[in-house]
C-alpha cells in the first residue's frame, strides 16, 4: 500500500471523491506522526495504481504533501 498525505482536509476529500470516480480503491486513514503535514487524514491505495493516481492529482491539480510507501517500518517519500 501506498500512502498521499495532504496539507488541508479539503484536498484529502477531493482526492478521495476523484480516486473514487475513477474506480481506484483507496481508504481514508489518519496521516502517520511521521509524516508532518497539515492534515490529520490520509489516503492509501494500491501500488499497482500509483500512475494513474499521479496522472488524476496532476490533471486536477490536487494540492498533496507527498506520495509515500512504508519501507522497513518507515515512509520513504515518492518523487512526483
């Protein structure tokens, strides 16, 4: 699994509501207190799943604070 953590609420439910538009399973999670973002909540979603949601937040323009996989018990942030 994958994580995107985001800097507001509001990114997080859009994000969610166009993830789910396009068929992509993800879940609403709290975002880990490794991460420090501006938002309390997370989305996860399969790595097998990670181009088509870097294409959906760059065509609409989604404000994230990073695209993260859990490597060794730690985020390891993905480049965009």
């Amino acid at each position: 699994m994958l994580l995107m953590a985001f800097d507001s609420t509001q990114q997080a439910l859009r994000a969610e509501m166009l993830l789910d538009y396009a068929d992509i399973e993800n879940d609403m999670c709290p975002t880990p207190k490794e991460i420090t973002a501006g938002c309390a909540l997370s989305l996860e979603f399969q790595e097998a799943d990670l181009l088509e949601v870097k294409r959906i937040i760059k065509e609409e323009r989604v404000d994230i604070h990073g695209l993260y996989s859990k490597e060794d018990g730690h985020y390891v942030n993905l480049e965009l």
